[in-house]
C-alpha cells in the first residue's frame, strides 16, 4: 500500500480512538486535564502501533511472504533504490544525442521492475537476476562512461571504448527488458488463457445463435 494512504488510514482509525478515551477518562473518571491528555495520546500511539501491525500482517498474507522475506527483500529494495538514483543521475549527464532512446528506455525499464518489486514485493525473486547483476552492470557501465564521455581531448582509443560501452549498454538494456519480462511472464499466461476462454465462449455463443437460425 502506498506509505502515505497507510498513514491516513492509521491515522483516521488512531485519532477518534484518542479523542474518546481522552473525553471518557476527563469527564466519565474525572481525571485532569494533564491526566487525560497523557491516556489520549497513549492510547492513540497503541492504537496506531496495532493498526500498522495489522495492515502489515494482511500485506504479508496477501503476498504470501513470511517477516523474514519481507526483511530481506526491503533491505534489498532500499539499496537498488540508490543504485538506480545512480544510474539515473549518470544517464542524464552523458550527451550523446543518438543514444537518448536506449538511455530513455534503460531508465524506464529499471524503474518498472523496482515499481512492481515494490508494489508486490514477491515478485522479487522472479527478478533476482536484474537486482544483483545487471543493475550493477549498468550503473558501472554508466558512470564510467558519462566520466569519459566528459573528457575535453578524446583519442581514437577513448572513441572505441565509448562506443563499445554503448553497445554493451543497449545489450544490457535488451537483458533487462527480458527480466522485467520474466516478472510479468505469469501476467501474460494468465491474459493469453483468458483470450482463449474469451475466444471460445464467443464462439460458442456464435454456434449456438447459427443452430437456433437453423432450425426455425
């Protein structure tokens, strides 16, 4: 759930609680003032602690992840989020005009997976392969190459090797789009199987429809 609705959500629930135990303890058990704003807040903070407890606990089960997994795969969420900033941060500064599409296309590639990673975290595993290599690769490729690139005086030797990264650049945006694939393979079986029903039950509407008329 996006981290700000699940505040206002847990908020919404927390503050009428904390509101009503501070009007029950001031005026039902005539406490102080002081008394019954300490019980407000207390129970509001209980009440929010258990809210987030429980809105965590119906995330894990609906993705079918254990605490431990979701550690794992949030430690790991959090340091390819500051390697695409990298990248990102890279891609921009290199100037080469005819490269822009492919530059263009890594960027949005790399955010789309980090997306769904986030969004349904057990997706994660699907992309391991993207997290622990090839993000690597392409924030060393970028940043060695948006250096050079910014090179005042450029040798023949420097031209080649720019121009080999950018093709190992493309091949590795190439490798990335097939592991965001990978992520959404389930995705596509599943569209393709209901296209067949789809398919099928038209086509037996359209048999059905032909064989009344014939009878008539």
């Amino acid at each position: 759930m996006n981290p700000f609705l699940a505040f206002i959500i847990k908020s919404f629930i927390a503050i009428p609680v904390s509101f009503t135990i501070g009007l029950v303890s001031l005026f039902t058990f005539d406490q102080t003032l002081l008394l019954s704003s300490g019980y407000a807040i207390l129970g509001g903070g209980v009440t929010y602690w258990f809210s987030s407890a429980y809105m965590k606990h119906i995330f894990l089960k609906k993705h079918r992840l254990t605490r431990k997994e979701y550690a794992y795969i949030k430690k790991n969420l959090q340091e390819a989020e500051k390697k695409i900033t990298r990248l990102n941060k890279a891609l921009l500064t290199i100037r080469h005009i005819p490269s822009i599409k492919q530059r263009v296309d890594l960027h949005r590639v790399t955010k789309k997976i980090y997306k769904l990673s986030k969004s349904e975290p057990r997706r994660f595993y699907l992309a391991e392969r993207f997290y622990f290599s090839h993000l690597d690769s392409a924030v060393e490729l970028s940043e060695k190459y948006a250096l050079l690139s910014s090179q005042p005086k450029r040798s023949s030797e420097l031209e080649h090797s720019l121009h080999e990264t950018r093709r190992v650049l493309e091949e590795l945006t190439e490798t990335i789009e097939k592991d965001l694939y990978r992520m959404l393979s389930n995705d596509i079986d599943e569209l393709h199987f209901e296209i067949d029903v789809a398919k099928n039950a038209t086509k037996n509407v359209n048999n059905s429809q032909f064989l009344d008329q014939n009878r008539r």
